[in-house]
C-alpha cells in the first residue's frame, strides 16, 4: 500500500462526489495535486451517483478510510439518494454537509489549506463554516452556481427559498479566501453580487485524459450496428439535458423519410432516463437507442465509435454562462461536436471550429444540424474533430491547468 508523505504540507480535498462515481475532479485531479508536492487527503461520501443506490462493495458507515495511490481517502456517511425526489435530494445534500462540517471541525488533521469543488453549495458551505473553528484557508471551485442552477433544473422554485439560498452563497464567497470559476459568465454574475473581482480566478476545467480500454466494453456493438451517422449522447439524463427534444428531432428525420440518416444513441442514467425511454417507444422510433451508464475508463471506447458527440441544455439564461464538462471530454475525443447549448459553450465550439451549432429546445433545428453533419464529407467532420482536439491540447489541457491551481494553492498557505 502506498503511504502518503507526511513531511509535505497537508491540503484536503473536499468534495461530495468521488471515483469510482463519474466525478469531474476525481482521482486523477488528486494525484496531480500529490505531484505538485502536497499530502492529499480527499473527503467525500460514498459512491451512490447518479443512480442513487450505493455502489457495490460498499456500505454506508460513519467513516472509511483507505490510500489511494498515495492519496488519503476518507468517505463519510450520507443519505444516498438522486432520484426525483425533492426530500431525497435535500437529505443527501444536508446528511454530507454534516458529516463533513463534523469531520472538518473534529476529527481531520491539521491541514495547510482546504479546497472545496462544488457542487452542490452544501459542500462549500460545511468548509467555510468549519472555519469558526479552524481557521486555515478555503478555497472553492465553483462549477454550478446556487441558487440559479435550481430553478434551471426544475428542483426548487418557490422565491423565498431560493432568497435563502442566495444568502448562503453570498455568505460563503464572503467567508472563503478563494474563488474559482469554471467560465467567464460565472465571474460576470458574482461580480454583479458584488464578490471583488480580486478574489476570482476563471480556469476552464479540463477533462479525464482517458487512454481507450484495453477490452472492448459491453454495449459497443450496439452503438457499431446502428446505421447512418453515429450521433452520442454520453452522460447526465436529467430535466437541466432537456433530451426530448432531440427524440423530437429523431421523430422528425424518421417521419421524412430519413430514419437510416443517422442513428442517436443515449448512453448514461439520471431522473428523466425512464421518462425517455417511454417516449421513445410512444413515437416508435427506430433510430433512437438507450445504453446503461458505463465506468469512466469505458466511455472513450464509445466516444470512439461515433461518428458525432450531442451536447444539448434547456434553453434557460444559466446555461448560457455554463460548459457542460462533457465538451471538454467530447473536444479530447476528436470527435465533432453538435452543440446545442446557448452562450459561452457555443462560442468555446465556434472559436475552435469543432463542429455544428443548434438551438436547444429547437427539434427542427437538431435535425437540421444532423442533416448538415450527415452531408458533410467525411473528411470535413474529421477536420471538425481533430480542431477540437488541438483547441483542447492547446487551451483545456490538465498539465495547462495544473500548472493555474499550483500558482493559486501556493499563494494561499500550502507553502512548500
């Protein structure tokens, strides 16, 4: 078993969402801080995303702790839940929240510095309030922004509490020493709720930097047998993905004629996944395919398999100033991209000419957008793919962004 060394400065990783769960800043981001010279220790929950069911080979405790390739990882109790359910939602949010404001405030070791990934605002919110206790520094990383993300994605709307909530965030950027922004929009709105602009750093995340599965995984076949343009989904299926509308663009072409056109394919899990589904059968489509949710080594060997990648979000003002993090793997991926997404996501994939823009919520313009993939030479979609992946290379890289995060956690007390 690897030991971490414990003459390096200490610096906690807290975070709600961990490998094996498919997280943004998992394992991989916490090795690459151990390589710059720190003693990681990453506190999370148990594994139970997106499905909400606890992962095999692990059960709910008060705590565990193991070592991970020379980082420290310590699971704390939670309620597991991420179905529809507005309480269950609430208890898994809370239930972490505690058990990591307890950790912080009583039971972790002396640390250097605390840097928070975010979602949900519950996990930013236990480390600055730990800090009444220990004051050692907090820096978090934001990459959805509460309350805005909760009327956009259909979980809260009731005004009163979403003020309430708007105070909790604005009473954590002011206790925390650090912000970091996943886009440029985010660091235009909390310049707006008056957060100094000296206190925020814009770093565009990058991806897991995966290399292809030594095996082919189960499932492949399926997505190689469809005809026409191969065009995937991969990820999230929740009300913020808004993906009946591309089933709607999938009725369409079927309905002109054109059903061997192109083939979408739906692979990953989340809330709405049944709802889909029924409406897939309802409209008898026979270009629309569902696969399960595979480990996060797999999805490479399906991003490979396809002939296009489908980012698509509800047409709502948040997501305007969002990057859904499946760009960034799909741009890795060399792969063209048909972006529905408003705003920022939409200028990231015009600056680095990777692919084709739609309007979300549009099914004529998604099937439109097929259309014009579907017609371009093989050639222009490869040149599409493989100028997202040099952007990417060039501009999104882990080894780019490291090297932001380093400058930053040295400046703020994990002194080497």
């Amino acid at each position: 078993m690897d030991t971490p060394n414990t003459h390096r400065p200490r610096l906690i990783f807290l975070t709600q969402f961990y490998d094996p769960e498919p997280a943004y800043k998992g394992q991989a981001f916490a090795e690459a801080v151990r390589d710059l010279g720190y003693d990681v220790e990453v506190v999370t929950g148990f594994p139970n995303y997106p499905g909400g069911k606890v992962y095999e080979g692990y059960r709910i405790r008060p705590w565990h702790r193991s070592i991970q390739n020379g980082v420290r990882v310590t699971r704390l109790a939670l309620y597991p839940s991420h179905s529809d359910s507005k309480l269950g939602r609430i208890a898994n949010y809370l239930s972490f929240f505690m058990s990591a404001f307890l950790y912080l405030c009583l039971t972790a070791r002396q640390a250097s510095l605390v840097y928070v990934y975010k979602p949900p605002l519950t996990v930013g919110l236990a480390a600055a309030a730990s800090r009444v206790v220990h004051r050692r520094p907090v820096i978090v990383d934001v990459h959805d922004l509460w309350p805005e993300t909760l009327p956009a994605t259909g979980m809260v709307s009731n005004p009163r509490i979403l003020r309430w909530i708007d105070r909790a965030a604005s009473w954590m950027y002011r206790k925390v020493q650090f912000i970091i922004l996943h886009t440029i929009g985010f660091r235009e709105t909390l310049l707006s709720k008056g957060v100094p602009a000296d206190k925020m750093q814009s770093i565009i995340g990058w991806t897991n930097e995966y290399s292809l599965p030594t095996t082919r995984p189960d499932g492949l076949e399926r997505l190689e047998a469809m005809p026409g343009l191969k065009l995937l989904y991969a990820g999230n299926i929740g009300p913020a993905q808004a993906l009946d509308a591309v089933l709607d663009a999938a009725a369409l072409l079927q309905q002109s004629g054109q059903v061997r056109m192109a083939s979408f394919c739906f692979m990953g899990g989340g809330v709405s996944l049944e709802k889909l589904e029924i409406r897939a059968s309802e409209l008898n489509l026979n270009n629309v395919i569902f696969l399960p949710r595979v480990e996060p080594d797999k999805v490479g060997a399906f991003l490979e398999a396809a002939d296009a990648l489908l980012v698509h979000l509800r047409a709502d003002p948040l997501f305007e100033i969002t990057l859904p993090s499946k760009t960034q793997a799909y741009m890795y991926a060399g792969k063209p991209i048909l972006m529905a997404v408003n705003g920022e996501a939409t200028r990231l994939i015009q600056t680095a000419n990777a692919g084709i823009i739609a309007t979300p919520e549009n099914p004529q313009s998604l099937a439109n957008a097929v259309r014009a993939l579907v017609e371009l030479p093989s050639s222009e979609r490869c040149r599409m793919g493989q100028s997202g992946r040099e952007y990417y290379v060039r501009e999104l890289s882990m080894d780019k962004g490291m090297k932001q995060f380093a400058e930053i956690f040295s400046r703020f007390g994990a002194q080497k």
